[in-house]
C-alpha cells in the first residue's frame, strides 16, 4: 500500500519539478526562504505558487479536453472577456457577486459554444477553439472599448491579491479547483468516459457513452475554469487589460497538461500532474528571474528544458527505460 | 525449369490462357505473413491483357494484401512476380509504376484542390524553359479526357466534379503514367448506377485497347456485368481462378463463402422450438440508403442467424436495430411495448448488446486497460454518477474475463496487448457484465485463432440456452448452421428470406445468398 502511494508521487513530473526548484536554489541560495509577514506567506516558492497559479487554473481545464483528443485553445481569450466583463460591470456600480458571476456565466457559454462546435458539428477541436481564441479577444476590446479599464472593488481585488490562511488566493484558488476537478471525474464515471471517448470515440459511443454530451460539459469545464483565471489576473492587476490578459497562456496551459502526461492523441491524463507541470514551467519563469540571468534568456531556457522533460516522457526513453527495469520487476 | 512451372500454373489458371508469355502480370506463390497471422497463403494469381479479372473474397479472404503485393507496397514472404514473364521485384507503388502498373483506389487520392490538368500530369509535367507549360498541359488533358468521353474544362477544380469524374480522372492518370495493368480497387462503392455505367464504359474501352484490369468490388452484379475471369479468396488461400461464363451465381457464392459445402445433409440440428416468448418485434423497420424495410419477431432464447455477402446490408441492419443509425421507417416493439431505439445508449438502457464487426475501430478501447474495457458499457448503463470504484470493476472483469477464458497476464494491461480472439472476448465480456437481453454479434469469429473461435461459438450456445436473444452475423455458413434456430438471408440491402427447420442448411442458403428470396423458400415440415 505505502509502495502503491509512493509510486502515485515520485514520477517523471514530480521529479522534474523537484529537480528544477533545486537548480533554482543553486543559482539563488535564498530560494527555499520563506517568511511570515503581516498574516501571509511570502518567499520565492510562494511566488511560484501564486504566479503559476492562473496558468494551473488553465490546465485542470485544458487536461480533460486533451484528454478527449481534444485542445482548447480559446482560454486565454475567454481570459481577456472574463476580466473584461468582471471589470466592466463593477465600474458600471454592479456588486461584486454579479460581476464575478456574469464573468464565469460568459466563460461557462463560452465552453458550451466551443462544446457544440466540436460535439454536434464534429468540427476540429484546433479549428473549432480558434474561432473563439481571435473573436474572443476582440470582443473583450470591444467590452473595454479598447482602454484598460481599471477597478479598486475590494472583493475583487481581494481574489487577485489577497490571502487565506497565509496563501495567496490564486493559489488557494487555484489549488480548491484542482481537488474539486479531480473529485469529481474521478469519484464519478467522467474520468473513465473522458479516457474512453478520447482513446476512441467510436468505440465509446457503441458502448453507450453518451460523448457528444461528454465533450459539451468537458469544454464547459475548460470555459469555467479560463473564466476563473481572467478574474484572477484582472483582480491582480486592478484592471482588464483586453489585450494582454491571458495572452499566449493556452499554450502554455497545453505544456503544461503534456508534461503531466496527456497525450494530445487522448487517454490517460492526471489532473494534479498537469499542475505540477504547470508549477515546473513557473519554476522555470521564477528560477531564471531570480538568479539574475538577463530575462532575453528567458524563452530559449525554458524551451530547452521542456525539450529535456518531453524527451524523458517519450516513447522510445520510455522503451529503453522499461528495457532497464524489466530486470528489477522479474525479482520483485 | 521455369518453362515447365508455368505451363502447370496456366492449366489451372484458365482455358484461355496459351503460353507462357499470355498473362501480362502473374503472381507464383505468394505468401505473406503478419506475425502469426498467414493473411496470403501460396496464392498464384494470372492477368491476362485485354481482360476484365475480378477478384472476390470476404474481408479477411486476403484481397487487400494481394493487391499491395502486385502494387509493390507490400513484399511478398514467398513466391514471385512476374510481369510480361520476366519475375520483377516491386519496391513501391512508384517503382510498380515503372513497370506499368497503375492502381485507382476507392477514396480517390488525387488533390481535390488543384486543376484537373495538374492531377493528370502531378509530378510529370510538360515543362518549357523549366516552367510548367500549363497551356500544352491543358491542350494534352483535353485530348486526354476526350478519350474517355469527359468533357470537362482540364482547368477547373477537380473537387468541383462528381466523384465519378473524379474515379476517371485518377483511371485517365493512371493508365497514361503506368499503362499495362490497372489495378481497380472497388471503384463503384460510393458512385450511383448512372456513375457506374459511365465507369463501365470507360473500363470496356480500356479492355478493348488491350489493357490488363483486376477489378475488386463485392457487387456480384457488377461481376458478371463487367468481369471475364474471376479470382476468388478465402482465408488467404487461393479458392479458384475461372471464366465467369461458365459459372453461375450459386456456384461463385459457393465458393466465395465454404469450401465444398454439400448440397444434401448437414441441417442443423436445433429443431426443438425456441420458447414462444416474443422479445422483440421489428415491423417494416428500415432507413433509407441503408437497409430497406425488413419484418422480423425475435424470441427469447433464440439464435437468428444473418447471412448474406459484405455490403449486402447485414451490417446496416444491425445498426439500425441497435440505434446507432436510428430508423426512419417503421417500429420496433419489446415485450409489446413500443421502443424508440434513437442511440446506442438507449438500446442499451433497453438490455441490447452490440459486438461490432471491426473490432479495432469500433470495439475495443485499445489504450485503456482490459479491466476498463469490459466494465464501460455497464458503467455507461449506471451513468456517470454511480461509478463502479477500483475493486468492483476488478471484481466485474475477473468475473467476467474468466467466464469467457481470456488470457491476459494482468487485468490492468492495455487491450491492445492481446491476440486478435482474446479482445473479441473482452467485448463479449464486456456485453455479458451488462446482462443483456438481446446481443447482436457481428462476425465474432472473424480473424481470431481456432480456440477462440470454438469459445465463442460455445459461448453463443450457452447463452442461448440460457434464454438470452442473440442476433449473429457471420459469412461462415458451416457456423450460422451450426448455431442458428432461424436464418435471414440479406441481399442488395434487403431481407430476401426467412430461413428456419429443415432449411437451415448451407445448400439452401447459399441458393438464397445467390438468387431471390422465393426459390429457395420452400416451406419446412414442422
């Protein structure tokens, strides 16, 4: 039992996650410091967390659509509209309540549309979710009629900034949904029919899956949880910036589900890996900032070690790797 | 000596054929093999120049390999080629092509997009000063499609066109590129009648210029229409190569679909009545472009038996019964209460059961575990909410696993591990865990090895015994014999009869398969 709990930690993602926080603290020996100031925590690791949060958030919904052998890449759009329209309507004197639920109510029809499109219309989920990727963000300009449109509500600011129990909300935020998620597909049958639909989709249906409703609602969560991340990062910044809110943190939000594992040709997938693979791309953000490396370096780093974390996920290392093991297991 | 050898394989080929130089193109032998799995067994195979030859045979019998091979895509693992009587390796389709051997498949692979005259000359083009001459290009295509009776503008699109413009496109581009053999690989399946004929035409000419045409289809119309020799497979074994008019329908069937099946005894042997329990009651249930409206009353603990070449509508039929393709035609009642049969998920929620032909494609979930896959549909029948956790499913498919004796070495390995017979059996395992009422099998037995086969066809009779309905498809008569209380016969996407007693036997159902319904319908003694 200890060994089974021990195998569901220590894997490729957790590894390279560890392996990347222990680089950063080589180049930055202050790395692992963490204080306690004014009721919160503060300290490189915390900022990891707090910044990677919005692209975690991204990722928990983009893993089961991948898992689909689907992509979502209208979440950083549906980012920008959600921050747009949150801010928009405190400005117009709404509470916070209805401009937080008008936000998530927008990301929601956003994953329905998406939803329908690939499901009903059987269209491309790339193509399908691109539409929606460069509307999207023109309608958030029109939303904010092209200005950043800036707010001081309180309660909003609050989700962007503010604390719990010590953690920065995104994180606490970021870190509820991903239990909840995994919760619910897990505890319920949707993991299995994700997986099922995403292996084959034909195969699936015969078996009585219903999967076009399947895809509606696995889009719908994609939509929620992009919605949830554009409150986050207009609440952090006290205002919707239409053009940049979200900008190119799909494809991030796609890294991010591959390197914990989903496969872009569907199956398998592990939410709280796709985190982990979220909070290593952050590590990596983090890591090269903080060491005082110049930040041009920043994209070609990164890329080198996703290349490096890929490569070790691949068939072949996979291969040759359980060409090595295969020794061990014959004596346990 | 070669000499000799080839004077043998010319007797057996056909009358016609007179020396060794006659065939254009001839296969000796040819084996081919798929890990354990023989897909072409000592085939010889002869074309002739100016003769239509049709090649016959069930899925599986071994077509698709042999054409691969006489294209070059595949390299046989025994035996040779031979074309214009000098053996020839063949590398790829490309290097086939410099031997003139042209092949047109069904889904027409040219570039939709481009001109009409960019697909005839792709890779071939006139040139002038190292530019495409698109006007000789043109003027050449025009000459070109006239032969073949097209007048079409060489420069529009080429997906602007029919599909079966399109068939003789890739046909005018093949013949011009390669221009000895012309390898059809079932052209007509997605042209009309009016389309066909145009092709038939087309083909015709082509005969009379003295081309050597393999024409695959599995319309046995289109057979005798067009063909002047046959070859036909089954199992990967060569069955027969003769002349079509000294054949008649029954007779080619025969062939097509058992060894030597005698006409006199071998009845099968369940007289006693299944019980007079109405399950299901199919009136004039139909869809259009699919099946025509077919009668039929299943009772509980029965086996119905489905007959009938490929395309002849067997597999449509079970679609429509289990929702997958709903019905736009007649009703359907179980139990005297009418059924709507929409989805597949409503036919499940209704105790139906659906093990699909192609096993690959739309049975098994090859990446899932075997565990998974034969707890999805009664996972699929609980819903999404009441999910069976780890140990019940481990439970549900060792149960399960061992009642059908599936060899696997763990319930968590990937279904696509098995042996083809081992994931049939998961599928069925996977339709027993959701206790159906009515399972429809579509060749279960097909490509699995012998001891799964036996399995499974023991497994039919005990859950017909056990009072279960079952519906199964199958092309090996010996078998739907074997376990069968009734036999439909399916031709031309239609039911053309009702067999049951003293007529189920292979005689009469392959007179049925061959010929209309009314002759082979004589009423059994009961």
């Amino acid at each position: 039992m200890n060994r089974m709990a021990l195998r569901n930690v220590v894997n490729t993602q957790t590894v390279a996650l560890v392996g990347v926080l222990l680089l950063n603290w080589v180049l930055f020996p202050g790395f692992f410091r963490i204080e306690w100031q004014d009721g919160r925590l503060f300290g490189s690791l915390i900022d990891v967390l707090n910044r990677g949060a919005p692209v975690a958030i991204l990722a928990i919904g983009m893993t089961p659509v991948i898992a689909t052998k689907g992509v979502d890449l209208s979440v950083g759009a549906v980012m920008a509209m959600a921050g747009a329209v949150a801010a928009s309507l405190v400005v117009a004197g709404y509470p916070a309540w209805i401009a937080v639920s008008g936000a998530l109510a927008l990301g929601l029809a956003c994953g329905i549309w998406n939803g329908i499109l690939v499901a009903l219309l059987d269209i491309q989920p790339i193509i399908a979710t691109l539409v929606l990727m460069v509307a999207g963000r023109g309608i958030a300009q029109l939303v904010t009629e092209g200005s950043i449109v800036t707010f001081s509500d309180p309660t909003l600011v609050f989700i962007g900034t503010g604390s719990f129990l010590g953690f920065p909300m995104p994180v606490v935020i970021a870190f509820a949904l991903m239990v909840l998620v995994t919760l619910a597909v897990r505890k319920t049958a949707i993991g299995l029919f994700i997986e099922a639909v995403g292996v084959n989709r034909s195969a699936a249906t015969l078996a009585g899956i219903r999967s076009r409703l399947l895809l509606i609602v696995v889009y719908s969560i994609s939509g929620l949880c992009a919605a949830t991340a554009g409150i986050i990062v207009a609440g952090d910044i006290r205002g919707a910036d239409a053009n940049n809110a979200g900008l190119w943190l799909e494809l991030d939000a796609i890294l991010a589900a591959v390197i914990g594992g989903a496969s872009l040709l569907g199956g398998r997938f592990s939410i709280p890996m796709s985190v982990v693979g979220a909070l290593i791309i952050q590590a990596m953000n983090t890591g090269i900032l903080v060491s005082g490396f110049p930040p041009e370096f920043n994209l070609v780093v990164k890329a080198g070690m996703i290349t490096l974390i890929l490569m070790i996920q691949s068939p072949l290392a996979g291969h040759i790797l359980g060409w090595f093991g295969r020794g061990k297991r014959g004596a346990a | 000596m070669r000499a000799s050898g080839a004077a043998m394989s010319i007797g057996k080929l056909g009358r016609s054929a007179v020396g060794e130089s006659a065939f254009r193109m001839e296969a000796r032998g040819v084996s081919k093999v798929f890990g354990a799995h023989r897909a072409l067994d000592h085939v010889d195979f002869g074309l002739l120049p100016g003769e239509v030859h049709a090649l016959l045979g069930e899925n599986g019998a071994g077509k698709s390999t042999l054409i691969k091979i006489l294209t070059g895509a595949y390299q046989p693992d025994g035996g040779e080629i031979l074309v214009d009587g000098a053996p020839v390796v063949l590398n790829s389709p490309l290097h086939a092509q410099t031997f003139g051997i042209g092949t047109v498949y069904q889904e027409v692979n040219l570039l939709p997009n481009r001109s009409v005259a960019e697909n005839l000359f792709l890779g071939h083009q006139p040139t002038r000063f190292g530019l495409v001459d698109r006007r000789r290009m043109e003027r050449e295509s025009r000459g070109l499609l006239a032969r073949y009776g097209l007048d079409i503008d060489p420069g529009s699109e080429l997906g602007l066109h029919s599909v079966a413009v399109q068939q003789i496109v890739a046909i005018a581009r093949a013949v011009q590129l390669s221009g000895k053999v012309l390898i059809l690989d079932e052209p007509t399946a997605s042209l009309d009648r009016d389309e066909v004929r145009r092709l038939f035409e087309v083909i015709a000419n082509l005969k009379r210029e003295g081309l050597a045409i393999v024409f695959i289809t599995h319309f046995l119309d289109q057979v005798f229409a067009l063909a002047d020799r046959v070859t036909i497979l089954r199992n990967g074994k060569l069955v027969d190569t003769c002349r079509l008019d000294a054949l008649t329908r029954t007779e080619l069937v025969r062939k097509m679909l058992g060894k030597d099946i005698s006409f006199s005894g071998s009845t099968s042997l369940k007289t006693e009545r299944p019980t007079t329990e109405v399950l299901l009651n199919f009136e004039n249930f139909g869809r259009r472009r699919s099946v025509r409206p077919f009668n039929l009353t299943v009772h509980k603990g029965e086996v119905i038996g489905v007959a009938g070449l490929l395309g002849s509508g067997r597999t449509e039929m079970a679609r429509i019964m289990f929702g997958i393709d709903p019905a736009d035609e007649g009703r359907a009642t179980m139990k005297g209460a009418p059924v709507g049969l929409r989805s597949a998920t409503e036919a499940i929620a209704l105790g139906f059961g659906f093990c699909p032909e192609d096993r690959k494609a739309d049975g098994i979930l090859g990446e899932l575990s075997v565990r998974e896959n034969i707890v999805i549909a009664l996972q699929g029948k609980l819903g999404w909410f009441r999910a069976l956790n780890r140990d019940e499913q481990l439970d549900l498919a060792g149960q399960f696993g061992e009642a059908m004796d599936i060899r696997a070495a763990s319930l968590d390995m990937p279904v696509k591990l098995l042996s083809g017979g081992n994931q049939q059996k998961v599928i069925l395992a996977r339709w027993l865990a959701t206790d159906p009422a009515f399972l429809i099998l579509d060749e279960p037995t097909r490509g699995i090895d012998v001891g799964a086969h036996a399995e499974i066809v023991r497994t039919i009779n005990r859950l017909r015994d056990d009072g279960m309905a079952l519906l199964v498809i199958s092309s090996e008569i010996d078998e739907v014999v074997a376990y069968s209380s009734r036999v439909v016969v399916m031709r031309d996407r239609e039911m053309v009869a009702e067999l049951r007693g003293e007529d189920i036997n292979p005689g009469v159902i392959v007179q049925a398969i061959a010929t209309h319904g009314e002759t082979a319908h004589h009423e059994a003694a009961t």
